[in-house]
C-alpha cells in the first residue's frame, strides 16, 4: 500500500489482530501486525507525522486504539498492552 490506509481500514485490522491474540498484545506488536496484514510499505511506515514527534503511522494507531477503547470495543489491562473486549451481549 503506497499510503496509509483510512482509519476505519486500520480500525478494522486492530480488530481482527486483537481477535487472533491469545493474549494482551503491547501496542508495538499490534502496530507491526496490522501494517503486515494491510501491507503498509515501509516507506509509509516511516512517513513523520506534523508535530516531528514519531511517524503518522503509529499517530493514527494511538487515535484507532483510543477510539476504540471509548467505544467498549477494546481495553487497555495494563499500560501499553490492548485486548478485545467481550461481547456484552453475550
């Protein structure tokens, strides 16, 4: 992928990381995992974000992983570690 993916692409892919996790996943491995499944060419990985504070990539993973966190979709049991949370319907 020449660019970085929409944020619902990415959301996406954290989703269905989290899902094939059998435990807490730290935040890097998530990262590496989603820009392995969505084929994020390296060169874009490395694309620095506005503020020279790291790179895009993993500013928008921060986003994704708040978001949804706020959304009940996944948790945080520890700092820098994320989880899927279970359905509450079931």
């Amino acid at each position: 992928m020449c660019t970085l993916p929409t944020r619902k692409l990415l959301a996406n892919a954290v989703i269905q990381v989290l899902k094939q996790a059998s435990v807490p996943m730290r935040a890097c491995d998530i990262n590496g995992k989603v820009a392995e499944l969505l084929q994020i060419l390296q060169d874009v990985l490395k694309i620095e974000d506005a503020n020279c504070t790291g790179t895009e990539f993993s500013y928008q993973m921060r986003w994704i992983r708040t978001n949804l966190k706020n959304q009940g979709l996944i948790s945080s049991p520890k700092r820098g570690f994320w989880v899927l949370q279970n359905n509450p319907n079931n």
